[in-house]
C-alpha cells in the first residue's frame, strides 16, 4: 500500500509538473510581464566564436520601445522604427512588423508565447529554472528554427532567450528585468543629435 501510494503521488507530481512547465508556464511569463507595464531590460548578446555584448531595452505599455547594443540605437515612437548606426553615420526608417515576436523586430511582443504560435517540443528543470525549447509555426519567427526560453520559478520573469538559426544559437541573457517609468520623448528619434548623419527612409 505504502509503494502504491508513493507511486500515485509521483504520478501526481509529474502531471502537475509537466502541466505547469508547458502551457502554463508560456501563459505565466506573459501575464508576469504583461503586469510590468512599462519595463527595462540589461542584458548579454551571446553567440559561439563572437565576443558577448551588453545591452538594454525599455519597452512600455503601449508598445513604444528603444533598444541601445554596441553604441546602435534603435526604437519605435508609435509610428516608425529608427535605427541609428554611428559606425556608417546613417539613420534609417522603417515601417514597423508589429506581429514579430523577436526582441529585435518588436521587444513589446517578444515574451509573448501564445500556444497557437509555439509547439512546445520540451521542458526541462534545472536549478530552479525551466527550459522550454519552442518551434514557432510558420510565420512567427521569419528563419528562426528554434526559441529555447529559460523561466526563473522564482519570479516567472525570463532569464534568457535563445533563437537558433540555421544550426547556430544567438542567446540574450537577461541581467535585469524591472518595471520602471517610462521617460517622455525617449522613444523619438533623437535627430538634432546626429545633423551630419545620411537618413535612408524605406517606409
């Protein structure tokens, strides 16, 4: 009697397990950021044979965001995306991709893993922290083969993302994740700063 309930307890534990680490979990990160409102990310770029690079993002509830790595800045004031490349001294617009899910393309939707978007294909624990290995369908993540995400129990907040392209994995290690408040006019192309630099317009 006493295996058979220790067996029924792990079968137990097991489902609850595995139903909060596929699904469940995806929903919770969500809702967990969701709640943030405005909010700031520091973070690592990490790649194999590159040297890692640190950066930050602020994205707000309405989904204005500016995104700084390796002195390039970029953001979205609601209506356009700019870039600003010191290195080419260029400035470039661009009509936003508001259905990205990728930090790069559209931070405002890129912890946002909605089912009918992602297969989970496998959740693992390590160390307090989930691994959810995800393949978007088609259309989600333009040459991205895989998402592997890292949840921190603790918080349900990320700790890292990794997209893997054509075999190689680009990893963004999230340092810091905080709400914050959000600073006018920081999300507008700070033009007056750069009067010599070429402007290309693709919108």
């Amino acid at each position: 009697m006493k295996r058979l309930c220790l067996m029924w307890l792990a079968a137990l534990w097991c489902g609850s397990l595995l139903g909060q680490s596929g699904g469940d979990v995806l929903r919770g990160v969500g809702e967990k950021v969701a709640q943030m409102g405005t909010y700031a990310i520091e973070f690592t770029l990490k790649a194999e044979g590159i040297a890692p690079s640190s950066g930050e993002c602020v994205v707000t509830r309405e989904g204005l965001y500016r995104i700084e790595l390796d002195g390039m800045i970029q953001g979205f004031d609601g209506e356009s995306v700019w870039v600003v490349n010191p290195a080419a001294e260029e400035i470039t617009l661009d009509a936003p991709n508001l259905q990205s899910r990728s930090l790069f393309d559209n931070p405002a939707k890129a912890f946002e893993f909605a089912e009918e978007l992602f297969e989970v294909e496998k959740v693992a624990h390590e160390a307090a922290m989930i691994h959810l290995y995800l393949v978007p369908k088609e259309g989600v993540l333009d040459g991205v083969d895989r998402v592997h995400l890292v949840v921190d129990e603790a918080t349900s907040l990320p700790a890292s993302l990794g997209y893997e392209i054509g075999g190689a994995t680009l990893y963004v290690v999230v340092e810091r994740m905080e709400a914050c408040a959000a600073v006018p006019n920081r999300f507008e192309l700070p033009i007056r700063e750069y009067p010599d630099f070429e402007i290309i317009d693709f919108r």
